[in-house]
C-alpha cells in the first residue's frame, strides 16, 4: 500500500491531532451532518420519503476528494383517517 492514509471519525474529537483549520473543517461537516439528519427526520415525520444520491463528487487535486449529495424526495398524498 503506497502513501498514508488516515481515517478520522468525525464524531467526537482526539482521534487524530490535526491541523486547525482542518479539525474545523471536519467538525463543520459533522455539525451540518447533524442537522440534516435532524431534517431528514421532521420530513419524514411529516409524510416525506427521503433518499440521499450522490450527485457529483469534489477532486482537490492532490488525490483528496468529497461526495456532494442531493436529496430525492418523495411524497405521497395521505389519506384522511
């Protein structure tokens, strides 16, 4: 296996010492992750079915990319009780 890679859980912290500004980086995302899961929930809570697809997938150039997501949503008329 060539190069080092490192796999950082993102939930919790002192896994892994990091640079600053990629510790906030990767914390931004497990704090925006957190609220779109909390989303997902009052949608579906609400009558929605929601799917996440990968839609593109960002390459920095130096062998480090990132998944983009977008939702699918589906919602079904609900019939009155």
């Amino acid at each position: 296996m060539s190069g080092s890679n490192t796999i950082i859980s993102i939930p919790g912290g002192g896994c892994c010492p990091q640079p600053p500004d990629l510790d906030s980086a990767v914390r931004r995302v497990a704090d925006q992750m957190h609220r779109l899961n909390h989303a997902i929930v009052q949608a579906v809570e609400a009558g929605a079915t929601i799917e996440l697809l990968r839609c593109s997938r960002h390459h920095a150039g130096n062998g480090r990319w990132g998944d983009q997501m977008q939702p699918i949503v589906t919602v079904t008329e609900q019939r009155p009780a």
